[in-house]
C-alpha cells in the first residue's frame, strides 16, 4: 500500500510514461506528415495535439489517479481515535 505522499510522487512518473507512449505514436505520424512538405506537417501536428494528445490526457488523468487511490491507503477510514482539530462523530447530538 501507498502513503498519499507516495501516491502523489508516483502519479508523475506514471503520467509520463503513458504520455511518451502516446508522443512515439504521434511522433511517427508527424514523420510521414514531413515527407508531404513542412505545411502539411504543421496542420498534422495541430490535429493530433486536439484530437489525441488532449482527450488522451482527459482520460489518463483521471485513470491515473484512481488506480493510485485504489493503492492509497487511507489512514482516516481505518483510524477509531480522529487525530487533532478533527471533529469526533457523533459528538454533541
């Protein structure tokens, strides 16, 4: 299990690796774009930042970050005593 600490540091190599996949991928459009002039490679690259590199992010983010919660241990749901400045359930009622 991860500490949220843990979990924080770990989401950006994570992010990383699944957007350089996506980058290589990018990478061998936009070369086969060059070989049709340097136009046609500039209007290539802007279709694929909208059209993958965005909603992909949209998508692994969000991904991401669930599968690191997934793995995150929550010290306050398995806590009986709340630490301090915490509000103690059911008090006061």
């Amino acid at each position: 299990m991860l500490t949220p600490r843990q979990a924080r540091f770990a989401f950006l190599p994570l992010m990383l690796v699944a957007m350089s996949a996506l980058i290589g991928l990018a990478v061998v459009v936009f070369r086969q774009g060059l070989s049709q002039g340097p136009e046609e490679a500039w209007m290539l690259a802007w279709v694929l930042a909208f059209t993958i590199a965005l909603p992909a992010a949209m998508l692994l983010m969000p991904t991401i970050s669930a599968v690191l919660a997934h793995y995150t241990r929550d010290d306050k749901r398995h806590a009986i005593i709340p630490r301090v400045g915490e509000k103690v359930p059911g008090a006061g009622q």
